[in-house]
C-alpha cells in the first residue's frame, strides 16, 4: 500500500515538474518575440533617422531594406510629410497639407484694392481699381461705397468685372464714385455681392481715406 502512494507521489512531482519546464519554455518564447520586435522597431527607428543604412536581424533578414525615394521605411509605418520635410508615423505625429502659395494667399486675401490706396487723399470722381475673387460678384457687379467714419452712406454704386468673373482666380475690376460731402476722414467700403441676402455671405473690406474738402 506504501509503495502505491510512492509511485503515485512520484507520478505527480514529475507531471508539475513537467508543466513548470513547459510554462517558463513559452515565457522565455515570448520574451524572445516581443526583443526581436522592439530591436526591428528601434533599428527601423535608426535607419529612419539616417544612423544606420542597413541593418541585421538574425541571418540574412534585412530590416528596412525597403526603403522609398525619401529614404522613408513603409514596413515600420514611416511615410514622407512634405509639410514637415521628414519621415513619420501618422498615426504618431500629424501632417498637415501643404497649400501652394497662390492657394494661401487666396484663404488670406479675397479682394486687394489698388486704388486709392489706405490714407490716401481722395476727391469726386474717385476712381476705384483693384482686383478680387470670381465668387465676390454676381453678374460681374461689386458693390462699393464711400461712408464717414460714422457709418453715413456718402456715395452708393458699383465697380464692374473686367474680364469673365465666373472663375476661382482674381477678377480685375473698376468703378467710379462721385461723392460731395464736409466731413475729413471716412472708409471706401467693397462689398461681396450677395444676391442670396444670407449673412453668412456677407463679406467687406474697409479702405480708411481722407476726403479732399479744399
């Protein structure tokens, strides 16, 4: 009967010993997989950033040997971000598009008035040349006039489109004021011209000028 227990007794010490042999052979596995995975990344970090050209992992494996034109590793997530005129990963830096000039000048700017220019001195008939955005008029018309500095309506007209206005790009366009009035200094004012009456249409630029009263 003691020699049953025995047996039983040996029976289970070498089944644990067993089981524990196996559980640390796939722990040491893993911790295997997880340094060659974080050794790639840090040599495609390498790479990326231009320390090594080429680097081995293990016999003959070549990480970041697919490089693109910019010298970029699409196999770690590196892209090239020509706002930011470098590799990165999108999903752990932004990168911004890039507008051409003339697009940022037209998100900056969507009238530019030449004349009268601001602070110039200014007498009847005013001539008005300048140049703006194709959606700034309806019917090649763009509004204009002339107010004091406290908003009273001196003269009330139109500049006209010089050339097709239906267009994305600057339209040049003229116009002439004819105004009588006492006061000093005031705006030439030029509006969107808005036919949809919708506020979120409306849209000006202000030109501070001085009115000629000698």
């Amino acid at each position: 009967m003691k020699k049953n227990y025995f047996l039983i007794i040996v029976v289970v010490v070498i089944m644990i010993s067993a089981l524990i042999l196996k559980i640390n052979q796939i722990s040491n596995n893993n911790r295997e997989a997880e340094n060659i995975i974080e050794n790639s990344e840090n040599i495609a970090d390498m790479q990326n950033e231009g320390i090594l050209d080429d680097a081995l992992v293990g016999d003959n494996i070549i990480v970041g040997g697919d490089k693109d034109e910019y010298g970029c590793i699409p196999s770690a997530g590196y892209s090239w971000c020509e706002s930011k005129e470098k590799c990165l990963r999108i999903w752990e830096e932004d990168c911004p598009p890039v507008l051409s000039q003339e697009n940022e000048i037209k998100e900056a700017v969507k009238v530019v008035v030449s004349s009268p220019l601001p602070g110039d001195i200014i007498t009847s008939p005013l001539e008005v040349k300048g140049k703006a955005l194709g959606n700034w008029f309806f019917e090649a018309i763009l509004p204009l006039k002339l107010v004091t500095e406290d908003g009273e309506i001196i003269s009330d007209y139109y500049a006209q489109a010089e050339s097709d206005w239906m267009s994305e790009d600057f339209v040049p366009f003229s116009g002439t004021l004819e105004f009588s009035t006492t006061a000093s200094n005031g705006y030439l004012v030029v509006n969107r011209n808005n036919p949809s009456g919708l506020k979120e249409h409306d849209s000006q630029i202000r030109i501070p000028i001085k009115f000629n009263n000698e």
